[in-house]
C-alpha cells in the first residue's frame, strides 16, 4: 500500500474502511475497504479528517504483509475454531466448535456472537500470550459467563492497518489448535427443593425460598419436580433428597439451616447421603455459607447444592454464579470455588458497572 494526499487518489481502490462519527446519531464506515475514490468523494473524505489515505499497490502482498481484514480473520479462527462462510446469512459459521457465529469485517474489526444458549468459556492463559504479542487483540465478556442465542461474546482485530504475516503465524502458534473459545450448551435437567427450618414447616413464617427459586430455574427451562418442606430433621432431610433423586432429579437444592446454629442440620444431613462433599462455604458475599456436594451414582452425578438464605433477598449470591456451570454439566471442585474470591463482593449497585465483579454480565 501506499499513502497519497487524498486530493491525488482519484482512482485509487481505498485499503482500509474510512469512519464517520456523528456524535448521538452516527458511527460507521463512510467508505468501504476497495472502494475506488471519485472526484465526488474527495469532499467528504476531507471532511471526516483525512488530508492523506492509504491506497493499494500490487506489490503488497509479496512484501509479507497482511491486511486488517485477513488479520482479523484469523484472530475470528483462533476465538472460535475454523469457520465457513454462510451465504444465505453473510455470517461466518464455526465448523467444528460449534455455537458461534461471526461477522463480517468491518473496519477492520470482527464480532463473534453465541447461536445458541450455553456457558461462554474463556483460556484466559492463551488468551493473554495472544494479546501480549502486541499489534493485535482479542476482547471478550467474562468466562463462566451464561449467554443467550444472539449475545456478543469477543471482538477482535489488529491494531495496525497491516500486520506482518510471519506475526500472526506467532498468533497461531500460542493458540494451538483447541479454539480459545467454547461454549457449553445447558444441559436438560429437573430439580428438586427441599426447604428446612421448623419455622417454615410449622406454618410461622411464609416460605420465601420456593417462589425463587422456581423463578430462577426458569431461566434456564429447568422443571422442579417438587418442594418438600421440613423441620430441622437431619435423617429426614437426608431422606428427602435421596427421594427426589429417586423420581430423577437431576439438581437437588437444599435450602435453609446453612449456618452454625445448633438447630441448623443441613449440612449434615447432605453428609448423610453420601455424597462427596466438594466445600462447605465460599468467598463470596452474598452466599458465604455455600455448600456443594456430588451424589455419585453408577449412571450419573447429581449435583447438591445447600443454600444460605441470602438467596432468599439478595439479588445475586453464589447460586447465580454456580447455577450455570453445573447447568453446564461442570464438575466443580474446591479450587473453582476459591477463585471466586477475587470479584466475589457484590455491591448489590442497581445497574452493575464493576468490570470483574463475578455477578456483573
């Protein structure tokens, strides 16, 4: 390529797409990469700032060089694996990780999208070795983050307007052949809820935990096969969860009785099932007082989760970072959960704006 003041670029094929911002009404390619500059243009090329363009010369390809464009594209395959165009959408199609979609370059950035519902993971390691190559990059929502069909998960391109090819063979290299990218679909599963404390079985107080978390499993389409309300019954707790998996839950949720109180018998009582029990709290606020167990069958794993009873009013606890993973088919053990200490205050803002919050979207 080379750089002409735009008055003399009559004819030339633009390199690179030209932006235009109208602040509050407008951003976006004015020009579109080879498009051929006419005398009619020159005005408004002027007019978005550009006293000088780049423009193509034949001899750009043999000087080992690529274009923001083709760059991007394979920082796209790095993300999401390798992807085929779809004609009847204009989107590119992962084919072998499947799940993402992505777009078209423009302005010499590319979009990936998730087509389906699922939990987004993210190499963070790669990921880093891959930004700090320099030139380029690759930005992407949180891991472990759940998504929906339609939701913008990374955005790459590189930073100048070509790039050396022997850099981005680099790119290639860190990345190995997994994608950096994966998405878990959510896994079909009906729950159980066994809700515990003497004040809600004897009818002193209303039960707050079923209304919440029927509203959330919703979310994820999850059916709940029941509820059973008890006293603070260490044998007959045990026996309610052994029975719901019995009738083929899939995710059993024990609330209530979390604390260290002497009447407090859940967590003994997951005990009591048998089921390995992963951790008994977490560093997280809401929802310190987490426990998660695995009932290990012979055909299957259920999942066992005792929640606090922040989860009865606080908006986002532990169980909203949890619920997806397991809905995911993750096995967790206590290392995944200790790294939730560091983003693991909520404070509990209306709209959250804390970038590494783990309860911010």
């Amino acid at each position: 390529m080379k750089l002409v003041k735009t008055q003399e670029a009559v004819g030339q094929a633009l390199c690179h797409d030209i932006t235009r911002i109208i602040p509050g009404k407008e951003k976006g390619p004015v020009f579109k990469k080879g498009h051929i500059v006419t005398e009619e243009d020159i005005p408004v090329l002027l007019s978005v700032g550009k006293e000088h363009l780049y423009v193509w010369e034949l001899a750009d390809d043999a000087a080992g060089l690529l274009h923001e464009n083709e760059a991007a594209g394979i920082l796209r395959d790095i993300c999401m694996g390798p992807s085929k165009k779809d004609t009847a959408s204009g989107l590119w199609i992962g084919t072998r990780e499947k799940g993402f979609a992505a777009t078209e370059p423009s302005e010499g950035r590319i979009d990936i999208k998730a087509m389906q519902p699922g939990l987004l993971k993210v190499d963070s390691q790669r990921l880093m070795r891959i930004n700090s190559l320099g030139e380029m990059m690759i930005a992407t929502i949180h891991g472990n983050t759940p998504v929906k069909a339609g939701d913008r998960l990374a955005g790459t391109r590189i930073i100048p307007l070509v790039i050396q090819k022997e850099k981005m063979e680099r790119a290639r290299e860190e990345a190995g052949e997994k994608p950096v990218l994966s998405l878990l679909p959510f896994q079909h599963k009906s729950a159980g809820i066994v809700t515990t404390g003497s004040e809600v079985a004897k009818g002193r107080i209303p039960d707050r935990f079923g209304p919440v978390l029927r509203e959330k499993l919703s979310e994820y389409e999850i059916p709940v096969l029941g509820q059973a309300i008890l006293t603070d019954d260490r044998e007959a707790i045990a026996r309610a969860v052994m029975e719901f998996i019995g009738q083929g839950a899939g995710l059993v949720l024990v609330t209530g009785g979390m604390s260290v109180d002497p009447d407090d018998r859940t967590p003994g009582a997951i005990r009591d099932t048998g089921a390995r029990i992963i951790s008994y709290g977490a560093p997280v606020l809401p929802g310190a007082m987490f426990m998660l167990a695995y009932l290990e069958l012979e055909e299957h794993t259920v999942p066992i989760l005792g929640l606090p009873g922040c989860v009865m009013y606080a908006k986002r606890t532990i169980f909203d970072l949890i619920l997806p993973r397991i809905l995911a088919g993750e096995i967790l053990e206590d290392k995944d959960l200790a790294m939730y200490g560091e983003g693991g205050l909520c404070l509990s803002c209306r709209e959250c704006r804390f970038p590494n919050c783990g309860f911010g979207r």
